[in-house]
C-alpha cells in the first residue's frame, strides 16, 4: 500500500503545523522556566541522580504507592515508550513505503518479531489503562481527582485511546491489504483483520487509519504544551533534578548577602521549584495526604504547584521583558495567608508526590516572606517568638530553670561533668518541650532514670541549652531560628560535644539534618533509636508485664523526615505483655498531630482540629492507649483526648513504657 503524492504533501504540511506548535509551545516553557532568579545547580551526585531517574522516573516507583494508579499508570506509560517506534515507522510511509525501523539481531534472531509483538500487548494494556482511568475518573470518583484538571484529563485520555485503537485498526488494514511484515507476530491486528469489515475495500481502510492515526499522534502532540499533560515531558526530568539533600533539613538563607527573604513571586523561584508546575500530573495526591486539607484549612497543596505553573505561564512574557510591576504576587495568586499558615509541615504531601515535587519548602519560602518582609505574623505567635529572644524557649519559662526537671535524679550537666573530670559518653538533648513542659517533664524524668539504670555515661548542658530554632525556623524567622543555631553550635562545639541523643524529633531533626550547615556535625540519635540500641546491647532488660493495649503514633519528624519506623515499636514489642495494633495511617502514611512547623503556636480557627481527627484514627483501633515518641505529638494527643472527653484513651512516651517494665 502506498500514499498518493497529495497525501505527502498533505501530511508534510499538517506535520510541519503541529511540530512548530509544540516546539513553539516548548520553547517558551523552558524560556518561562529559566525566568527564575534563584540560582540551584541540581547536577551533583550523578550515579544517585541517574538512579533515581530509573526507579521514580522509568519504573515509577512512587505511582506504584497505590496499586490501581500503579497499573494503569504503568500501561500507558510504557505505551508510550515501547510504540515510539511504530510513530516513526507509520508516518514514514508517507515518504519512505514500506519502510521499516531497523531493529538489532541478537544470535541470528531478528527482533522485528518481538518488537512488533510488544507493540500490540502494549497497545491493548495501555486501552485498558485508559478505560480504568474513565472509570476511576468517572464512576469510582476519588475526591482528589474532581478539580478543574478533570477535563483536560479526559481530553488527554481520549487521545491515547484514539491513538492506541487506530494503531491496531491500521495494522489490520495492513494485514487485510496484505502488506503487514511479519503478520505471525502480530495476532491482534491480524486476528482484527480477519473480521467481516477489512474485508471490503481495504486499500480504502489502510489510507483512512493511517490518517486517523497520524492525524491523532500529531494533534496530541501539539496538544501536550497546552495542557497539564506536559508532565509527559517534565515529570521525568523531575525525578533526575530531584532535592538530594536530607529530607528535614530547610535551606539556608544566606542573611548576609539576600537581597530579598523568601518569596512572593514566581520569578523568584529557582528553575527547579518552577519545574515542579510543569511536572505534576494533578494527581491530588499531595492534597489527599495532606492534614491540613483534610480538616478543612483553605491549603490545597496540588493548587501551590499548580497555580505557580498557572502563574507562570500567565507572566511569563512579561516577566521576560521585565514588566512584573502591577502583576498579581504568589499570595493572591496561589493562596491566602490563612492557607500558607496552615502547614503543619508534616511532608506528607512531598512524600506523596510521585514525580518528587517539593510543596514544603516553597511554603516555608513563603512563610519566611511574610515574616520578613512584609512583616506579617498570626498574632499568638508573637509570644512565642519573644519568648525565643529572651528565654530561649517558646514556653517562656526563665532560661535558668531548664534543668530544673532534672532535680533530684543526680543528672550531671556538662559543665559539672568536666569540672570533675568524669568521662561522658553521650550528650542528653532534652529540648524545650521536655524541659518545661510538665507532662513531658515525665518523660525526660523517666528517660534520664533509664540512662542510669543502663549505666550510660550522659550529661545535659542545662541552663545552657537553648531552643534548637526549629519552631522559629518552620514559622519563617530565619533571623530568629540561625541566632538560636549558632549559639548552640558555639556551645555544642565549645564542649567538642561528639554523640548526642534527643528525645525531641524536632531537635534531633535540627541538630542532626540543619546543624551541619552551620559547622555543627555530630551523631545525632533519638531515644527511640538509643533505647532500642540499650536493650539489644543487654543494658537493659525489660521483663516486667506492661499490661497495655495500645497503637503508635508516628511523629513525623522522626517516620517521614527521618525513616525511623522500626525502632519505637521494636522498644514497645519487647516489652513483655504490650500489645500493639497499627493505625491505617501509620507509618510513612502517618498523619500529622498538628504541632508541626510551629502550628503548636497558632489558633486553629478553620475547620476540624487535626490532633482530633488523629484521636478518631486512634479510636478506630479501640486501642486503649497510645504511645508515641514526640513531646509535642503528646501534648497534641494530651490535648485531643482531654477536649474529646476520650481520657480513657492514656497517652504515653515510649521511655515511659519501658521504664515501667523494668525491674
Ligand atoms: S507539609 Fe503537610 S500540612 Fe504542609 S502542605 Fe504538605 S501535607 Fe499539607
Ligand atoms: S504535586 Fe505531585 S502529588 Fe500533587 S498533584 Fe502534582 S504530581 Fe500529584
């Protein structure tokens, strides 16, 4: 079969149309791209960054998080890879008949054969992708996918169809007409071809689905740029550029030198933190995870990476010629400060993210624009951040009496221990919240007590332990948050501290992932992690009956910054009589308490509280009690369980249940 020459020139010109469209398209997206001000070279590491790219972008690891996504995501992605070459062979029929794409011949075996056999799997499995797509999107109806991307999708959807079903027709014209390669190792179309229909005029049917099928590649094509669908495109490059570094650990802002502190404008993102608009497939995934969404906070994090693609789009021309003076800034463009107050940090949404968009931080860029520069602030914040200044703790208790929990135990500060030249093993970090708060104040008491029973060489620095700076960090006082920073390194260093362990995860998060940046490097553990390394080691020897039915909640400083997963509940399996059942959400899919980036210091008038929401996952396992292994995730479940009117539900640290079952 063969195309007349007006076919030729039809199609030359129909394709020189759609490939200038997209190029065009292209073009000006990476132009819009590299409108960012913000310098972040992202080609370190490259053996990680290439595997990453393989396992997220090739094999998509993190689509695969939900099994149905998994499978339909997969068929038509490989859809995509595996028919490019039946692109480039059908439409080079209109200049080069029955051409074909050259393909390798391993040990005398062509792999025409294979490959033309793949083509057709692929091609039904990515149909089938696009009919459960229909289905989710239309009959099962998940929340996170009914917003304004719905009928772009559906467009999007229809082209694969329409193009993986005239790829088989076309082949089974070919086959009808006779001119098909290698019929054998094409049993779909040819099995098409052998019905009733093909059997009339197949010249007529090989010249029309042949351009139906080019008519529909190209068009999808040139419809790609303009739609949410370039994350075809982006969201791959996404998964090679993504953040390498820790995941709990905020960017530095140089104070010295920034000209501006955070951000309210998109050209002042970095290429990487724009990338991420062109990247998200609108999944809603991250807003399906995230806490703040799901009790009712105006925070949508998929509309925070989708609406700064929006806006760049919308600017970037101007932005281009330097024209940004009167255009709308982030915060009346992507959302409220109400919205941008309600994070409670929890990663969640970053976690989720299957193509590794970064949300958190672009909050925390904006929460520090508004602390910074336009000197906003929710108004009971204030107190904390004062009490920082002058106590050094956001409880604003006198900086003198932080040891003060520890009276009465012989707990040695490390002044003292040096001055008496007795030998430390390791630095207790105790934290604000275990130091002055009185329930926490418990914990730190029953923690120190099972350092001495275990026969650990510890110390605390006492009165000069100072706020690691995380909540000021998190609340966008970069000013704040570095003062507190360099004082404790100063002090931390001063000593040639070496070991520490913290039962905060939000100072072990610090200390161990922000600390570095400021000449602070030590080996940082958590008590999760120190204790399970004391009962393993023989040092302590839980054998007493602790008769609790409880769950665990996951901090998330400590599961999805940290990965420390195992090590509380390993602590809580040995402890004889403990029973402990999982939450759904538990684990990596932990939800937030609520006291996260500084959200323990702000009203929550919006919505559901989060740490009630929490308590009904708690509720949902009829566990009678709950342990977990953050001062503030207690106090959060404290207040919870006590405004509920759940108090029968008890609250317990990990130190505390192990201490009991100590003989
Ligand atoms: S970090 Fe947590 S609270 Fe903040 S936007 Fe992401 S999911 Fe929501
Ligand atoms: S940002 Fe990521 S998780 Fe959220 S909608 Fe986009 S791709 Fe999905």
């Amino acid at each position: 079969m063969a195309l007349t020459a007006l076919d030729t020139v039809a199609v030359t010109a129909f394709l020189a149309v759609s490939l200038s469209i997209f190029g065009r398209k292209m073009y000006l997206r990476l132009r819009y791209l590299f409108t960012g001000q913000r310098k972040e070279p992202r080609w370190d590491h490259l053996p990680t960054r290439l595997k990453n790219f393989v396992v997220y972008g090739i094999f998509q690891r993190k689509v695969a998080r939900e099994w149905y996504a998994g499978v339909l995501h997969s068929f038509i992605f490989w859809a995509f890879v595996i028919l490019g070459a039946s692109v480039v062979e059908i439409t080079a029929q209109a200049y080069a008949p029955g051409w074909r794409v050259p393909t390798p011949t391993v040990a005398g075996f062509s792999l025409t054969g294979p490959l033309y056999l793949a083509e057709e799997v692929i091609a039904v499995l990515a149909a089938i992708g696009v009919g459960m797509a229909l289905y989710r999107r239309y009959v099962i109806r998940p929340k996170k996918l009914m917003h304004e991307g719905m009928r772009d999708a559906t467009i999007v959807l229809c082209f694969i169809l329409g193009i993986v079903i005239s790829f088989l027709l076309f082949n089974a014209a070919d086959a009808a007409a006779g001119t098909v390669a290698l019929p054998e190792w094409k049993p779909i179309s040819s099995a098409i071809a052998s019905t009733s229909i093909f059997r009339f005029d197949a010249a007529l049917w090989w010249r029309t689905l042949w351009w139906t099928h080019v008519v529909l590649l190209f068009s999808f094509l040139a419809y790609v740029p303009h739609s949410k669908h370039i994350h075809i495109i982006f969201a791959i490059v996404n998964t090679f550029f993504m953040d390498l570094t820790p995941k709990g650990a905020l960017k530095t802002v140089d104070l010295e030198t920034s000209e501006t502190f955070g951000v309210n404008r998109v050209e002042q993102l970095s290429w990487r933190q724009l990338l991420d608009g062109y990247a998200c497939t609108e999944c809603g995934r991250c807003t399906a995870a995230c806490p703040a969404n799901a009790t009712g906070k105006p925070l949508n994090p998929m509309r925070i990476i989708t609406n700064i693609r929006d806006t760049l789009n919308d600017q970037g021309g101007a932005i281009m010629r330097d024209q940004v003076d009167g255009l709308p800034d982030m915060f009346q463009t992507v959302h409220t400060d109400e919205g941008i107050w309600a994070c409670t940090t929890c990663y969640a949404c970053v976690y989720e993210c299957p193509v590794m968009n970064e949300h958190m931080p672009k909050i925390i860029d904006m929460r520090r624009n508004l602390v910074l520069t336009q000197g906003k602030i929710p108004p009971e914040s204030m107190d904390m951040l004062r009490n920082i200044e002058t106590n050094y703790n956001p409880w604003g208790i006198g900086w003198d009496q932080r040891g003060r929990w520890a009276e009465g135990l012989g707990v040695r500060t490390l002044a003292e221990a040096i001055a008496a030249n007795e030998p430390v093993d390791v630095l207790y970090w105790v934290g604000c919240a275990a130091s002055f708060d009185d329930r926490n104040r418990k914990v730190a008491q029953a923690f120190a007590r099972i350092l001495k029973k275990a026969g650990v060489r510890f110390a605390i620095l006492g009165a000069e332990e100072k706020c690691t700076g995380d909540p000021a960090r998190r609340i966008g006082n970069e000013y704040l948050a570095q003062t507190m920073i360099r004082a404790n390194v100063a002090t931390l260093n001063g000593y040639g501290v070496k070991r520490i362990v913290a039962s905060c995860p939000h100072c072990f998060n610090a200390i161990k992932n922000e600390y570095p940046d400021f000449g602070g490097t030590y080996e940082v553990v958590h008590h999760s992690q120190f204790l399970q390394e004391l009962i393993r080691g023989g040092r302590l020897n839980p054998t007493r009956d602790v008769l609790e039915f409880l769950t665990y909640h996951d901090p998330c400083y400590l599961g999805r910054y940290n990965d420390i997963y195992n090590e509380p509940r390993d602590v809580l399996y040995r402890i004889p009589g403990v029973r402990v059942v999982e939450m759904r959400e538990c684990r990596d899919r932990g939800f937030c308490c609520g006291a996260g980036g500084a959200r323990m210091w702000m009203d929550e008038r919006t919505g559901e509280r989060v740490n009630h929401r929490r308590l009904s996952h708690i509720e949902e396992t009829r566990a009678n009690a709950v342990a977990t292994a953050c001062p503030y995730c207690l106090i959060m479940l404290d207040d919870a369980a006590k405004t509920k009117d759940r108090e029968d539900i008890r609250r317990f640290d990990i130190a505390e249940l192990l201490e009991r079952s100590l003989s």
